[in-house]
C-alpha cells in the first residue's frame, strides 16, 4: 500500500551566515518557542541549539528550522528543504 503526505503549509526559517553575522532577524516563533534551547549569532563561534522530538541539534549555517503543525521545531538541510518545500502565495497560508 502507498501513501502520499498531505499537503501542509509550514513556516520554515534559514540560517543564512555571512562575515557580517546572520542575514535577516531569527522569527518570533523560533525565539519564542520553547524547543529553543539556546541561540548565539555575533561572535567567534555563532550557534543555534534546538530540541526536536529525536534530541538536542546543533542547527548550521544553511540548515532550514521548521515549525511544525503542532510548534515543534525541525531541523532540515538545505538539499533536502528544497526537494520536498516550495514557497506558497501569502493567501494560501491561512
């Protein structure tokens, strides 16, 4: 028997990192959630630390945070964000 994964909008987050720090502003619902564990992005060692279901993760540059349907974080690669994830109109995130 197959299956297919239901279509579910997400919000997703990517730690883009240059010389100059982390490009864009760390969204609400990752500041805000309680699966954040600690997150560091000026300095020497920058770092994001998120808890998902399977453990503590040390989130890199390029790696996408996800918020899932009930505001649980996951980490995803970057390859792999973008052959399962497309953008979606505004209007169809409601």
């Amino acid at each position: 028997m197959k299956f297919r994964k239901k279509p579910v909008v997400v919000e997703a987050w990517q730690w883009i990192w240059s010389e100059g720090g982390v490009q864009g502003q760390v969204p609400d619902w990752i500041a805000e959630s309680a699966c954040l564990i600690e997150y560091k992005l000026t300095g020497a060692s920058p770092h994001i630390l998120i808890w998902i279901p399977e453990g503590n993760m040390n989130v890199s540059p390029d790696d996408w945070i996800i918020k899932g349907v009930k505001g649980e974080l996951y980490l995803c690669k970057s390859d792999i964000f973008a052959e399962t994830y497309e953008p979606v109109e505004e209007a169809d995130d409601e």
